[in-house]
C-alpha cells in the first residue's frame, strides 16, 4: 500500500509542477507600460478550468504527503 501511495505522491507532484508552470501570469510586468497586458484576456473559462484541476491535484499531493510523514499507512 505505501508503494502505491508513494507512486500517487511521485506522480501528482510531476503533474503539478507542470499545472502551476501553465498558468499564465498574474502580474503586467513590461507589457503593461504599452497597454498589451489585456489582449489575450478572454481565456478566462480555461484558466478557471486550470486553478480548478491545480486544486485537486494539490490537495491529493498534500493528502498522501500527510499519510506518508506520518506513517499512517504502512
């Protein structure tokens, strides 16, 4: 069983480095000196879409992290 919880932690982990490395910046930065900063504002459905999946992935990462350190499961 703690194989499998270790492969899970393994796995989600990879999964949400890659999620949170997909979310598109929050701050201007440089472009918003020339007003580009709103041009691509319309994929608002998909970046919900993106913090949705980001959460699930995040509170699985943290549920085996716990069962892990505290060697619940054995």
């Amino acid at each position: 069983m703690a194989n499998i919880l270790w492969t899970i932690a393994t796995a989600s982990a990879v999964l949400l480095i890659i999620l949170i490395l997909m979310h598109s910046p929050k701050g201007d930065g440089i472009g918003g000196i020339g007003g580009t900063s709103h041009i691509f504002a319309s994929q608002k459905s998909a970046e919900k879409g993106l913090n949705k999946l980001t959460g699930i992935v995040c509170a699985i990462f943290i549920i085996c992290s716990f069962l892990i350190g505290f060697g619940i499961v054995k």
